[in-house]
C-alpha cells in the first residue's frame, strides 16, 4: 500500500531505499535464491508454485538423518524430536499460520488427498441438498475431486456441480453474484469449496462473509488454501470456516510434495458421527498401540489422520514454520501489500497495451501475486522474459503469473521484473 514513507517511484534509488528500510529485509539471507547461467540471482516471482528453500531446511532433514541412524526404530522415541509425536511439534505454528486453534489444525498427507478426505465427512448430499458450489475454473485437482465425490455418492455432476462465473468481461468474481448464486440455490446446496485465493487470477475471496452467506442457508464452507495460507492474514476460527486444506511447499516454502495442512472447525471437532475414512494414525493416541479392532477417532482435526507421517518431509515444513513464526504474518503481509503495490504501480507505468493486469486492484482482495494477461496469448513474452532471468509462469491460455513473496522478494527484483517487461515489449 502507498503510504507517506513510501511514495513509489520508477527508480533504482527508490528501490534501494524501501529495500533498506524493510524491516523483513534480512529474511532474504535465509534462503536460497537460484541463480541464472551468468551466476546473477534470477529474479524468482514463483513463490506461488513453489516456495525457495531456506537455508537452514537441510539441518532439520539431517537431524532425523542422523536420529534414525543413531537409533532406529527407537527413534519414534529416542530422537531429538521423537518421530511419534513429530507431528504435534508443528501444529501450533502452522495454526497460528491460518489463525486457527492447535486442536482445530492438523498437517498430515498432501492437498488433494485431505480435500477428499474433509469431503468424506462433510459432503453428505440427499435428493433435496445435494449441490457443490466452486468457482468456474478452479484449480484442476479440485474440479476432479469434487467431480468425483458427487459422482461417488450416485449424483450427476450437471445437476449437482454449480460453478460461479465472473460477469461478461470480468475476470473476478463478486461477492454480491456469489450471495445471489448462494440464496438462489438455497437448500439445494450442501457444500461451498472455494479458493481462499484464486490460482489463476489472484483474487482473494472475502471468507468471512462467504461462510456466513453459506451457514445462512445451511451449507457447509470449506476452502482450499493453497494461495492463501502463508499469503495473507486468515482467521479460519473467528470466520467460522467448516473446513479446510492446503499444500505447504507454494508459500509455505516446504519443498517439492511437502506436507500439507487440515483444519476443522472445534464446532465439529467431537461430531464423531460424521463418516470418515480411518487410519491407526486417527485413532486415540493412549490406546493405539493396543492394536484393537474398533477405531476411536482423536478429538479435532488429529482425528483425520491415517498414517504415520513423513518424517522428512515434516522436517523441512518445520524449519519453514520456524521462519514464519519470526517473521510473523502480520508483518510478511504488510510488506506484501507494499511490494504487489508496487508491482502494481510499475506496471501502470508501462502504458502498453499488450498487457493487462486481471487481479483486483484493491490490496484486501488479492494477496502477493499479479496476473498478467498478454494480449493475442502471445507466450513469447512469457520466453522473452524468461531468457533475461524471471521466473515467473505462464497459465493457459494468456496470463503470466509473478508473485513477490515478502520473504525473500525484494523492492529491487520488483523493479528489475518491470524493467525486464518493458523492454521485451518495445
Ligand atoms: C497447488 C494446488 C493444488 C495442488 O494439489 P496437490 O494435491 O498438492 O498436488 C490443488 N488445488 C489448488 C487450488 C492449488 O493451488
């Protein structure tokens, strides 16, 4: 956001002063930056794909390396950080990540798999509520899930899939339409899944208000974090959010397939009639080793767990958490806004109109990332600025995502990026 302190200007010495000024700004050194062929850092906008790895990740493997080495099977006990109860060292963090109690929170699993999972428990169509409310063109993984899950319960997906579509010749969604859409449909919907951020164009939705306009009617509201958590500030308890998912390794910086992230709310938290699908992992942790045959779901989100968890993988999301906590998100965001701000503001000063930017303009409604749309889809903007050292991506069928991450993004990569943009379009 442009404050007084930080009027934006095109310029190397405005770049230099906000990077000096940036409290955040030493987080940079925690990680590391890939570097082009010619030994300079890229310029890596891909934050929302995937997360850089810190530096300190490699320890944290090795510790459990070294533990399992050293000591075995006994190391569910005997490690530095016992491998039985692993999972609970990150519980808090990451609550705290997406504003939630610890006993609502859970990692375990990767993304999809605990979309399926929550789904299991809490899509529970009949002849009368029976519909799935998303946002045309979500996320791939999850059009197939839900696709799958109404046809699993003997549903058709042309009669019980609506999918919300922004205006002719919007890009966005707003949140009057998807009211309207909502009370409309009434009780014939059983369930909202939408993005807390969309993947393509960046739009962040306003959950409070979506899970309030959906419990009015009697649907459940879950969201799939995977652009929103380590994004922007998320208060998943105080919104009342049924649900909830998201991968780790985008913002969260947990590298290739890390592990991911459940939340339920505490209101379901002892509804041990809902219907699950179990795993030993699940199962009350005084008597799990008893090896009994009848399952005793663990109150709260723990209780979704099946399996025994990744160790490795755990360790690398820890030593992530580990920085968030530091950082805080309070903070990672305000410098957020600033940085997409200015972003924001270079790309205005291209004046050129092969490219537009599809993500709302107001800070409260997108987080760190930028959609650009190219005119006629002409993908060799996207290769031309790629040769000179930005990672960003390219999404079918025109846009160019790039998202400064407060992390590790600077003012002065911001600036470079815009630079770069400029002179492959003239
Ligand atoms: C990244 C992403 C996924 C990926 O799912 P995985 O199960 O982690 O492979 C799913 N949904 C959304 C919205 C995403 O952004």
């Amino acid at each position: 956001m442009q404050n007084q302190l930080l009027k934006f200007e095109a310029s190397e010495s405005f770049t230099k002063d906000a990077d000096a000024q940036d409290s955040l700004k030493h987080f940079r050194e925690n990680f590391y930056i890939p570097k082009q062929s010619n030994g300079k850092d890229a310029i890596y906008l891909t934050g929302n794909s995937l997360g850089l790895q810190p530096k300190t990740t490699r320890a944290y493997i090795e510790q459990e390396l070294k533990d399992w080495e050293t000591f075995g099977v006994e190391g569910h006990t005997k490690a530095k950080n016992p491998w039985m109860p692993y999972h609970e060292f990150l519980t808090e963090q990451m609550a705290r990540v997406v504003g939630a109690k610890p006993p609502e929170t859970v990692v375990m699993n990767s993304l999809t798999v605990n979309l399926h999972l929550l789904l299991v428990s809490f899509y529970r169509p009949t002849a009368k509520r029976h519909k799935i409310v998303i946002e045309a063109g979500a996320f791939p993984s999850d059009q197939y899930a839900v696709a799958s899950q109404i046809k699993f319960h003997g549903f058709d997906v042309e009669n019980s899939l609506i999918e919300l579509k922004p205006r002719e010749s919007e890009t966005c969604l707003r949140t009057e339409d998807i009211e309207k859409t909502i009370a409309e449909n009434g009780e014939s919907i059983a369930l909202i899944l939408l993005g807390g951020v969309n993947y393509y164009t960046g739009q962040a939705f306003d959950m409070r208000r979506i899970a309030e306009i959906g419990h009015k009617v009697g649907a459940v509201v879950g969201f799939d974090l995977a652009h929103a958590a380590g994004n922007l500030e998320l208060y998943l308890h105080d919104w009342n959010v049924d649900f909830a998912a998201w991968c780790s390794y985008k913002y969260l910086n947990s590298g290739p397939g890390g592990v991911a992230g459940c939340f339920v709310h505490e209101r379901h938290s002892e509804n041990f009639d809902l219907p699950r699908f179990a795993g030993w992992w699940g199962h009350d942790k005084e008597t799990r080793f008893l090896m009994n045959s009848e399952f005793v779901p663990i109150k709260g989100a723990e209780g979704w767990q099946l399996s025994n968890p990744p160790i490795f993988q755990m360790a690398a999301l820890k030593a992530s958490l580990d920085i968030f906590e530091e950082a805080g998100m309070r903070t990672l965001r305000e410098k957020s806004k600033k940085l997409t701000g200015y972003l924001e503001f270079l790309l205005g000063e291209i004046h050129d109109e092969h490219i537009s930017v599809i993500t709302p303009s107001n800070p409260s409604e997108r987080g760190c990332q930028l959609s650009i749309r190219v005119q006629n889809a002409n993908k060799d903007l996207f290769k031309a600025i790629s040769r000179r050292g930005v990672v960003a991506d390219w999404r079918e069928p025109d846009v160019i995502r790039v998202a400064p991450v407060p992390l590790y993004n600077s003012f002065a990569d911001v600036h470079k990026f815009a630079q770069i943009l400029k002179n492959c379009l003239a």
